[in-house]
C-alpha cells in the first residue's frame, strides 16, 4: 500500500490534543516504522466552530456518520470517554470494517465483551493499551511479553488522583481533606473526585487487567471496591511505625483452588516491595508468573502526552498491519471461564485501630472476642488517649475475611469499645513467596 | 495451518532447560494463544549420551545439520552463548528459511546487523527478546509500545552481578571483594566475574537498548566502559551521606545537538530516583520518551524461568504468525544515522575523593587547580584523616569530560596530592528536567 493510514478521530479534548500534538512531532519516525505516513483525515468534535488552533489542518464534524461512511477512514479512535454514544459508535466502525483503538476504560470494562466479538465478526482489530495505566505499556506486555506465563497475581498502583493524595498524606501529614484540595488545585484530582476516590476508576483498571491476566472474563462487578475516604493521618502514621506505607492498590489473584479475586482497596504495603517507592501521580503495574517471577511497568498513568504515547502505539501496530496488508491482531484472550472466590473466603493479614473504654482488662476482653471468631492476634498495642478513650492498634495473622467482619461486629457490640476507627488489609510476604 | 509449531533449539544449558519446562508446564495456555501446539523437536547439544531427564521426550543431538536440513522446524532457538558458532547457526537457519530467537546478547551486539540483513534477504523473524533484561520486556516495549516516542534516554541497571555486589555493599558495610565473594558463593557472578564486574556484560545490552531506542546502530565499540572493581565502602558511605546510592548503570542519551552517547560506569543516583531502589540481582530499565515522560521496566535479570518467559514470548509472536500464515515482523529498527557524541564531550557532575597533605592552604590549592580547568565546585568537604594525610570529598557541578581528566591529571601532578582515590560521576536533575 502507498496511501497513508488514515484516522477519524472521535473527541478533541486532551488526550485528542495529545494524539494530534505527538502524530505531528514524530511524523517522520512513525512513518519510517508503518512503511507509510499516518495521518488524522477527520475529527468529530461536539462545535466544529470552536476555535482549535492546533487542528487547523483537520477536517472537523460534528456528525459520526460523516467519519462512519468515509470509506478512506482505516482507524477510529475513540477518545470521547464515558459508555453512550462511544461504545455505539465503536461498535458501527467495527461493522464499517474499521479497526478501532480506544482509550476508554468504562466500555472496556463494562463491554469488552461486545467489543471483541465485533472485532471477530467483522475481522478488525479493536485495541486499548490506553485503558489502563496511561502511557505505561501493560496491554501489550500482558498480552504478548508474558504470554509464556501462568500470571498468578497483579497487584496495581492504577489511580494517579489517589496516589498522589496519599503521597501527600504521607510525606506531609496532612489530612484526607488538605491533601484532596491540593490536589483538586493542581489538576490532578476533578471537582467531584468520588470516581477516583471511591475506588471505582481502579476497579474498572483492575477488571480489565485481570481479564488480560487471568484469560477470563472479568467485569466491573466482580471487583470488590473499597476507596481511600476513611484514611487518617493516624493510619498513615501508624502504617510507617510498622515499617509500611499506605496505597489504593488493584490487585487480583489467581489461585487455582480458590478461584479468581479481584479487588480495589486500600493496603498497608511493605516499604521494600517495588510498588512502595511509587509516589505521587505515577503508577505501576507489579505481576507475578510462574515463569517471569515479579515484573513491575512503571510511569504516568494519565496526561495527554503519555495517553497519547499509548493511543499511537495500537495506531501504529494497526497502521503496519494495513499498510503491510496483512492481519494479525490478538483478539479477545479469555478463553477460559474462571469462577470467583467470594470476597468472604479470601484471605489477609489486617489492621484495625479502636477506640476503647480506658479501663483494666479491656486488651483482654478484645483478644478473647478476636480468639472466639478464630481470629489470631500478632500484636495489640495501645498507642494513645483520644479524650477519655485509648486508642488500640491490632494487627492479626491471616485471616478469612468473613471471620473478620464477625470479630469487628462482635467488637463493636461490646461496651467497652466506642468505634471501630479503621480496617485496612496487611500487604505480609508468606513464607511461600504469595 | 493444523500442524504443531516446531523448534529446533540450540543449546541445553540453563535457559534451555527453563524453556522446555515452561513450554510443557504451561502447554494449554500458549496452544490457545496461538492457535496451535508449539513443540520442540529436536534439541543440539554436545554430547548426545549425557542423561536429561527434563529433555526425555525430545529427540537429542550433535549435529547442527539434522536441525538445518529438517523442514519440519520453523524456528531455530539459539541458547548456546558466546559469538561463535551461534552467529553461523543463526545466518544459516535464515538462509533456510527458518525464523531465529536468541538470548544471545554477544551476537546482538556485535553483528546485529548482520542478523537482521539476513532476516531481511530471506524473509524471517530475528527475535532477541532475552538478550536484555532477562525476563523483562523491553525490546517489545520499546520497538511496539514506545514506537510513538522519540526516545531520549536510557538508564538501566542491566547486570544482576554488580547490582547483587554493590546492594551489599550498600546494606552491609562490605568491601567490595567480601561482597563478589557472597556473590560467587550464591550462584550469582561467576567464576571469572570480569565481563560482569568491569561492566562487559552490561555495555553489550547498552549497545543493543541504544540501537533500538535511537533508531540508529550503536556497536560494542560505541560504549564507553568502566566497571565497579575500584568502588570502595568509603565511596558508598559518602553518596549514602549525600543522598545517593551508587549503582552500575547503562546509559544512553540521544539529543540532537550532540549525538549519540553510550556509556556504562558507576554513577551516584539520588535516593529518590525509580532505579535507586532496584536492589540485589533485579534488573532495570528507566526511559525517557518525548510522548510519555518517564517509564520504568523492572524484572528478574538472569535465571532459567524468567530468561525463558521472554524466549518464550518470541517464539510464541513467530508461531502465531506461521499459524496465522501471516508475515508482520517489524525487522531492523535503525533506520537512522546518528553520530555520536565523544565521551569527552559529555557533560556531568563528578564526585572525587581525594587524599591530600594535611598542610594549611591544600584545599584552596586544590580549589585554584579545579578553577584552571573550569571545574566550578558544589562542595569540598574535609572527611577524615587516613594516617597523617586528610581525606577530602570534592562535588562539582556540570563540566565537561575532557575538563574534569585534565583537572585530574593536574590534581594528580601536585606534590600535596598523594592520591585521587576515585572519580565517580553524580545523577543530578537539571532544571529543564536533563
């Protein structure tokens, strides 16, 4: 072929700017890698009278089927995010015989499924490294580098916006609230934040990268979904006296005598683990295999740069195979059909901070109602005085978390204990390396 | 195609042995990945009668022909190491046709060219996935996912070996022969250690990252070396002070005013650098791109099951092809020509210890020979005395290569100097983010 690659583009805000700004600034070197130039022929835009000086030389519409009948179009790229009408739109390009590259991790994790079988009905490729991590390459990786492994467990730092509050929390000491508004300031966290803080962004990561890991379908509301609104500058110092650091982690484990687990939730982590060291609004991507061991893919998980590192590299896989005439995408990769481990039977170390009655023998009532449930206690530690309370810090050994939820229940129906201030699972290496 | 993908592989050591087990272990998953079984044949080794329990079911043996003239095998697997005869093998497996993976970075390095000339005149995949990084995807990461990026630079601690002997000289206190000592003792550096402790090992993977990053053929000859062998406690102790670790890395910068820059040496990385905290015998790979900022790659370096995930990946990117009957291989990267920057145009910070007469006026002596050669000074502390001579720790800021040896030699030439004890160059963050 000696035509370039050609692309409509839906949406024109920042990752859209990106695509543009970075298809421009390397066009000489991804031509070199297609065989042939790449361009944006098209891009649907919500007011094509808007002024946008950097899409001078583009065609803009404000009408799909414009882009969806244009039979020069090779690619779509979605970047308008949210379900409705992208996930419409993808699905009619596909049927178009278009290949589709998106960055859009709610259709993704909410209808991947369609997605990939109207790749295979209509022999296109639909790809979207994007989704997950921003710039870092993890799609790829999974799909291709580690395809050698059994992956047993992924364990990701996938939400800039709270790991950056949570960095904040931890080298500032500032509280929930300060750290939140610092980041709302500086761009990092939107005026409503309860997406990223409530855990729902990660879990829509996490369901996506246990799908690729595990080959098995994995959607939205099989992730169990805690957020980071009840961390205290108390766990957070409390975790550093213990030797670890608090993180929003996405984490799903294949085990094959229990099944898939998939989760987003808050972790005491310990301070050597490589995940450890990632602050601020990077994130990372640590996997076990049973041949690789431990990898981790580290880098910026948003910004319309990095995004756009990740959108042109499924452009520039597809374009090379339009402009070499050949096809050879991998499709849908969940072949298996994995059944879940139900949140009650997995299984952690915790940490729990109390408010007790200040009197004696308290330690000794809360230990014997943790050893009722089946709970085993590492250590108790009685820290501080909160009013007339004491505040207690327990950590246990492993425990199931069914049998958890019944200790803290009975232990809030005792008197002596005024609330249950937090529960936050413990990140401790086993002795078999899980 | 409904036939099984067939190997030949070269080579029964170690990785060999890895790649049998992984290929059966995990059998199930990689036939439905490709569509198709992948089974290896035959195997060449040296001696046909010695007993493998683990290759029992493979056909064994001497000769390379066997393996050449059968053409039932699609894809000859070179594990044998070393230039030659792996380098023969390889050019003639392609001129019959075959595809080649290799984890040979000595091949790579020094006639890369020759391979992928080949690749290209007969029409078969060249894959080196292993050659770098062990198990860590870096090669398709950086020739796929990183494709929309000009990369700029490259950091990378390659060479388990010296990070293994430099951790415990970081953790422990040891002297660097105690340390290799361990290192031996562990299975972790070799007999001979000098291709890794004099920074070999690493330059040839510096070599092949460069190549690949920069679009351009950077040789072994290209790199400037130097290894850890003079790296002293002392040395360790004052980066530890400063706010630094020393690590052994590889690094490759491309910027359009100075060319190409390939080194490997000590450096003294800030604390808070990504690669500072990848310790003991994990490897490394931290790139800067102009689309996606920062990344980070960081896996096992060496060993049978990890150096067999990323052989594994090559082999299974070229079976799915031959199943596919498809040919998309991307073949040699370096369509470019860059020239190269002279090491004694690069630019750095250095750290020096010195020991010097202990005599009023010898640090500003000192001060006025580094004022000579346009060395402009951080710091220049007085650490301690070392019999009736003092120890002094100099810190410059930015000077160029060439100006820094002449200051040395003139240092060096002054009767209060007894010794430069080492010269080590500093990590430090420019302004505009260098």
């Amino acid at each position: 072929m000696d035509r370039p690659v050609t692309i409509g583009m839906l949406g024109s805000g920042t990752v859209g700017t990106g695509v543009v700004h970075v298809l421009k600034e390397n066009a000489y070197e991804i031509s070199q890698k297609v065989g042939v130039p790449v361009q944006i022929k098209t891009v649907l835009v919500r007011d094509t009278h808007k002024v946008r000086p950097y899409m001078k030389d583009l065609h803009l519409t404000d009408d799909f089927e414009e882009i969806l009948g244009d039979d020069a179009i090779d690619i779509v790229v979605e970047l308008m995010g949210g379900l409705h009408p992208a996930r419409e739109y993808m699905l009619a390009a596909m049927k178009a015989g278009k290949h589709v590259v998106t960055a859009n991790k709610d259709v993704v994790a909410q209808f991947g499924k369609d997605m990939f079988e109207a790749a295979e009905e209509y022999h296109t490729g639909f790809r979207f490294e994007a989704s997950v991590g921003g710039g870092i390459p993890i799609v790829t990786p999974i799909k291709e580098c580690l395809t050698a492994n059994r992956l047993t467990e992924i364990m990701g730092i996938v939400n800039g916006t709270t790991n950056y509050v949570l960095t904040k929390m931890t080298r500032m000491g500032s509280d929930y609230a300060s750290a939140l508004k610092e980041a709302q300031e500086k761009g990092y966290a939107e005026a409503d934040p309860s997406a990223d803080v409530e855990g729902l962004d990660a879990a829509r990561k996490a369901a996506i990268l246990a799908s690729l890991a595990f080959n098995t379908r994995v959607g939205l509301s099989d992730v169990s979904v805690e957020g980071i609104t009840k961390i205290t500058p108390e766990d957070i110092d409390y975790a550093r006296k213990l030797g670890y650091v608090v993180k929003l982690l996405a984490i799903a484990k294949d085990s094959l005598s229990q099944g898939i687990d998939v989760r987003v939730h808050p972790v005491f982590l310990r301070e050597s683990h490589p995940l450890a060291a990632v602050n601020d609004v990077f994130n990372a991507i640590f996997v076990k295999g049973n041949a690789i061991g431990e990898a981790m893919f580290y880098g910026q998980g948003a910004g319309a740069l990095p995004t756009a590192s990740a959108v042109i590299a499924d452009i520039v896989a597809l374009a090379r195979q339009i402009a070499k005439g050949v096809g050879d995408e991998i499709g849908c990769t969940c072949f298996a059909h994995k059944s879940f481990c139900r949140l009650d039977d997995t299984i952690s170390d915790y940490y729990l901070r109390l408010l007790v009655a200040d009197e004696p023998g308290v330690l000794g009532t809360i230990a014997t109602v943790f050893g009722t449930y089946g709970v085993s206690l590492k250590s108790v530690i009685q820290t501080r005085y909160v009013g007339d309370k004491a505040e207690i810090v327990v950590i246990t050994h492993r425990v199931q978390h069914r049998k958890m939820r019944e200790a803290e229940q009975a232990l809030t129906d005792l008197s002596v204990v005024e609330r249950i201030s937090n529960v936050i699972r413990v990140d401790t290496p086993r002795e078999d390396g899980t």
